[in-house]
C-alpha cells in the first residue's frame, strides 16, 4: 500500500510514490498535458497529468475535475524549481471522492460581503490559508513564550456579574434568574491570579458591543492578558516588547511560505525584533501632535483616536510605548502617579504601518481605600467588586498587567487590511453568519 | 543588590542570599526561633527566623506577622530534607509589603459555599494551587501534542445564530437587532476549518444552561475539538488515545510536586498511559449492564447515566471507548453504520475511577442530502445549516472528530472529588460571583 503524505511533507519523498487527499484549486490543460492545482490544508502544489503516461481514464477525469472536488491522488514527487512551494506531483492515479458543482467562489474578483457570506470556503483560499497559519502561529508562539516565563494560564470566566469598564457596550443575558454580561476583559481575575500564583495569563474570546464599523474592531476578539504580581511597570513593559519580538521573531522563522504568499516583507517584521522600543510620554505625545499642524484640535487629556496614533507610530520604525495617560481617560483600577496628580501608571503600545494600539497595560492600584473611592467615582456596583477589593485586603502587592489584542497583532504581523482577516469566523456589527 | 528569586528555584541558589517576594500561609513560633511558611505562587516552603541570628526588630516582625500579608523577605536557602519541597530559607530581613486583617479562610474547616464566595482568596491555597498547576499543564501539553501532529488552531465564534443540538440549555442575548446564543459546540465550525486546513482544533469556553447540579457538570466549560478531514473514526480513536496518554505523561512528568500535594497515586496515573485503550461496542456495554443485576431497567436504545458509565469503566484499568450508540439518542450530523440502520459510527471515552465520559466523538456524515433530512427531522432551521451543507456540496471528504471536556480531565486526572476544583472561577447553577 502507498504511503499517505501530507503536501508539506513532499520534501521528505523527493522521486517516491505517494497517495494524497486534496482538493482542486485551479487547472489547465492541453490535449496532451493537465496541470491541477492542488490543496489539503498544508500547503498548495501543482499535479501534472501526462496524457501518454496515464490511462485514458485518469486522464479524462484530470480534465474534466472541477473546482474544490475532493480527490484521492497517487504520484510521485519531483522538484519543482519553477514553484515558490519548489515541490510538485507527476500524478499516475486519481480518485473522486466528493462532488463540486458550481464552486462559488471563482478565480475572479467576488465583493467583500459575498466572501463574508461563504467565510466557511473563503478560508479555503491561499491568502486566508496563509493568515490563519500565523494566526495559529502567534497562538503557539504565545503559548511557549508564557511557560517558558513562569506563567501559568488562569482562564477569566466569560459570564460575570459584574464589568471592568462599566456597562455600556456589554452583551447581556439572562443566568437562570440573574443577569450577567458577556466579559470584555479577564483583568480582575487574572489580579486575583496573579496573588495566588505570581504570574498568570489568560487567553479567551472577548466581546465589545460597539456599534462602530473600523477596519480595527471587531465584536469578538482574543484577548492575552498577563498579570504579574511583585513587579513594577518598567519590568511589565520590558515583559511586553520581549513578547512581541518573539512573536513576531517565531512567525519569521516558522512561516516563510506563508509570509511569502502574503508579499510581506521580512526586513520590515525584522525591525520589530530590535529591542528597546521606544517610550514617549503622554505629553510628548500631545506636543507631537499639535506641532505637527494635521490635529489643530488635539488638546491635553483627550484620547487618541487612529489617526493619532497611526501619525505617532509613523514616527518610529517599531512599535511605540506612549506612557502615563491623563488619569481621567483611563480606568479606575490604574495606579496614581507618585508626584503628579494628573495622570496614571499606563501605557499603550503602537503598532507602526497604521495598526494603531495593540497593547493596553499599566500598573494597578494598590489600595484598597483609593480602589473603593474609585469605584464609586465611576457610578460601578460596590458589591460587584468586594472580592476584587480582598485583593487589596489581604496581602496586596505591586502589581502590573497588560493585555494584548490578537486580531488586531495578527493583522499588523501579517500586513492585511482589515482586522476581518485575523479571524476565522469575524462578529461585525450586523454580521453573525456563518 | 540581592538576587529576586522564585522559591521554585530555590534548588539553583543553595546557601546563596536572595529576596523573594512572599505572603505568609501559616507560622508557629517560640522564645527563641519562628517558622514562617511561605507561598510565592510558585511553590511553598519554610522560611526560618532565628532570634538570635537577626535583629530585634525583624524577630518582632516574624512573630507579628499575619496570614496573607505580603513580604519582601531576604535570607539563606539550605536544603530541608524533612519538607517535601526540599529546601527552606533561613532569613535575615523581613520587610512587609501589604497587611492582612482577619484572612477570612482559616486553616480550620469551611463549609463549600463560604470557600466558593471567596474563590479569589481559595485558589491561594495549597490543594488549589496543585489543581491549577496541572490545569495550566494540560492546557500547554494540549497546545504541545497538536502542534507536534500538525493541527492547527482554528477558533469557532462564540456568539452563533444557530446552535448544534437544538435551542434547549441555550445562553441567549441580543446581537444588535439579531438573536444570539453562546456556543455549545465548536465543531461545526471545526469541520470547515478542517476542510480547509485538514487537521484543526478548537479549545475555547462553551456554555450549557443547564439546571442540573452534579459533580461533573460545570455551566461555563472548556473544550478541545480537533477534526481531521480525510480519516475514519479507527484513526480518529487512535489520535483520541494517544492524546490522552500524552496529557496524563505530561503531568506525570512536569507536575511531580503537585501531584505529591495532592496525594495522587502516579502508577494509577501510569496505567493510562498504556495504549491501547480497550474498546467495547454500546451493545456489549448494554449487556454487560443488564448481567449485572445492578441496573434491571436498562434497555438497548437508551443513553447512560452517570451510575452506568461508572460502572461499565469500572471493569477497565483504563479509559474504555464505547462505540457505535443507537442513532436515536445522538445528533444529526454522526456518520449512519454501514451496514445497521439503528446504530451511528461513533465513541464515548470513559474514564475509570468513577469520572464518566471524557470525550465525546464520531464519524461525520458526508452526504448532503442525508444531512439536509437530518437537519429537518431534528426540528433545526434550515437557513441556518447552509453554511454547513456547503461543506458536503463542496468537495465532501470523510472526516472525524471529538470533544474532550477540559475540566472533567483534569477532574479525573487530579482526582478530585468534583469538577469545580478543576477551573478557577466555577459558573454553577446560581452561582456567577466572584
Ligand atoms: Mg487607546
Ligand atoms: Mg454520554
């Protein structure tokens, strides 16, 4: 019996005879030849079917294959210097194994919705194959790079009764006979972690309510957040761009093919695993801004919007940290700073090319009368947050945290336009299906 | 400046001095010497005060100290044959870092719902921190055993419009104007996923709103879901098992301590690492039943209970697979048997020592008229189902996967008693707080 190989593998049995699933991407042929464009969810090859050397049977059938029918092939593998993937297969045997009548998405062009509406086969086509390949990618890599550093993964319940950041912009349901919300972020409970176990992520799907429609938001995200107990800010943001830069480093050396369908451009991704990153103030940032003369508007203690941060970020070749915002825009549970009243211990992390904020983070509060007046000041249930005080109560420490978005990282990494592609099956406003 | 070690590193810096940041579990103390135990998160040993050997002040301190207030603490690390941690510290310095009044969980005995109320100060103990440790393991070893066999990650949506097994025990909420439901299942998805990439899984948090209150049911779950295109269910049970055996290798091998807390019995744990896993056919198990004499009312063609399964897994050493249930009583998208009308191609992996089902998986059927019938008969929308009939329309191919219950493995693995030990912010049936 022949061996079953994956297209991947095709390296490893150069001038063997092998047997593959696949499905047919493309074809052409002539009377005497037919080259088939071949798939299965490892990588992309070409079958060459020599009309002289096969039976009038699997020759008619390479013919007459259409378009994402699934096959049984048998051949054997040959180098193919012609081929970005450099491997191709001199077919002898093929088999139907499934019908395609019609495939709906042809080799032209097709709007973004009607490929959104057929997200289920769209993700079978080489741009889609290559993205969700470095997602999973970025996904492993984050998985090696916290254990490697002691974390351990404290998985935030997804439905709570209570929310970081007030109420609005939350799903909500009904628990038997209360109500609780979808979680927009598991920081609280990674603190409560992070004081049982030093240092803890989680890494779960998030969910924003937000009636906007950017080409950086989605509805359901990924969300890594880490929180370390014992440690300062400057240590988490030196925690922050080691983990970017081996993210990215890992999809540089275990994605080539991929980055290579995508034309990314490895020189650029390679700046980005240069450490330090640089760190800007929150003022420094706002002066940039008004002398720039494009924000005529800009004034201290406004959040950034993406042209901001996308105008900041062009500025450096690296992602950028811009620290210590006005404690009025950020949330309740930030750190005060030491010597001035006006802002907080934070900062966010900005994606250079125009990707905008890809890490939010900051040192957090560590009293529990400041955190209690806090809460109150921003109108949240007191009793929601009683557990959340205990952190405060009984042994509380310095501790910092940060939370990274991995569609919006993935685009960036891959250079896509819009954060709909880091995902397999994107939520947007007014987009459920499939 | 001192070195800021883990105490799991203690072994790596014997009769150096360090710091550690630290809060104190338990102390006992006489005239002349104070013991102090100590947790870091990443593991916990003895610090040791001799009165005579520090200050007067940092004596006081030591026997001053309160449960679960946070140290910096300095000393000298020996080796403690008499502890099963191995090492202690002898310190010289304590400084204190954050108080602790009246830590609500003594060491004396609490009732279940007073330690679940105050969840985020439990998981700082002992037993709790074992529990985790192994979690975070099998979560890594999962990440570990489906990389190395080629899978990749592809995550299903949480908010869906449509729902595998029927609207029962459903999460609802408003998707903007558009009725959502949090997932059960990620499968369906998982199945276009491995139409595209051929081997993919999931491992993200499901829902069940389900009113039963038993040890092994938990509301918010998380699930492992691979599905591989191209493979039988004989295949299918062999990566099932093999899976298997690499968590429960893994935790043998990195979680020696934990398990040590935690009492656990490694040459039970080893027994299941022995491949292969017997197998034995639903009909058989319902024979097996009915000759028991413990069960008169159980009848060909109904589902087991909890009784039943831990009595079928009682006569194994090992995790049993049940194969082939009656079609009535499973979903509609299983595989029909080849040559019986009244059984599907599927299996149910039993765990020993009482744990029941710990995967759940089949065969899929492939034709997508037989499915479309399916659908219909089960009561489903059609509309809904499109996306996934596509799969079938559009180079159908056979296919298999499972599910795994992430808590209830680490419930049998650990061998606690029940699953809310197994996640670190249990939903139960009313219970949604912290
Ligand atoms: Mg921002
Ligand atoms: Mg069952």
């Amino acid at each position: 019996m022949l061996k079953t190989i994956s297209i991947i593998d095709a390296k490893n049995h150069v001038d063997e005879e092998v047997k593959i699933g696949v499905w047919l991407t493309n074809k052409r042929s002539s009377g005497k030849i037919a080259f088939l464009q071949l798939r299965d969810g490892t990588a992309f090859f070409q079958g060459v079917v020599v009309k002289n050397n096969v039976s009038e049977e699997v020759f008619t059938l390479a013919k007459e294959v259409k378009q994402e029918e699934s096959l049984y092939v048998t051949g054997t593998i040959h180098e193919d210097q012609r081929s970005p993937f450099g491997y191709e297969i001199e077919l002898s045997g093929i088999e139907k194994v499934g019908e395609s009548e019609n495939y709906p998405i042809s080799p032209k062009k097709h709007g973004v919705d009607f490929l959104m509406d057929h997200r289920h086969l769209w993700l079978r086509s080489k741009r889609q194959f290559a993205v969700m390949k470095i997602r999973n990618e970025v996904i492993r890599a984050t998985y090696e790079f916290f254990n490697k550093e002691g974390f351990i993964k404290i998985d935030a319940p997804i439905l709570t009764g209570s929310a970081p950041e007030g109420t609005t912009e939350l799903f909500h349901t009904k628990y038997f006979d209360k109500d609780a919300y979808l979680s927009q972020s598991g920081q609280l409970y990674e603190e409560a972690g992070a004081m049982a176990y030093g240092k803890v992520f989680s890494f779960g799907p998030t969910f924003r309510a937000e009636k906007s429609k950017t080409r950086r938001h989605l509805i359901e995200f990924w969300m890594i957040e880490p929180e370390m107990a014992f440690m300062h800010q400057e240590e988490s943001l030196e925690v922050q761009e080691k983990y970017i830069a081996f993210l990215v480093q890992s999809v540089i050396d275990n994605c080539t093919y991929e980055l290579g369908i995508l034309e990314r451009d490895i020189n650029v991704l390679k700046r980005y695993t240069e450490l330090p990153f640089p760190r800007i103030s929150y003022d420094e940032a706002v002066e940039m801004l008004q002398k720039s003369g494009e924000f005529p508007d800009v004034e201290w203690g406004e959040d950034f919007g993406s042209p901001e941060e996308t105008y900041l970020a062009e500025h450096f070749s690296k992602p950028v940290f811009v620290i210590n915002y006005p404690k009025a825009i950020k949330p309740f549970y930030m750190k005060p700073h030491p010597t001035r009243e006006d802002v907080v211990i934070c900062a966010d992390l900005l994606a250079p090319e125009g990707y905008g904020e890809i890490i939010g983070g900051s040192e957090r509060a560590t009293d529990p009368e400041f955190l209690e007046a806090q809460i109150e000041k921003a109108g949240l249930n007191k009793d929601d947050y009683q557990w959340y005080l205990d952190l405060r109560r009984y042994g509380s420490v310095p501790h910092s945290g940060f939370g990274l978005g991995l569609e919006r990282a993935i685009t960036w990494i891959t250079g896509e336009e819009h954060i709909r592609e880091a995902i397999p099956f994107p939520r947007l406003l007014n987009r459920i299906y499939p």
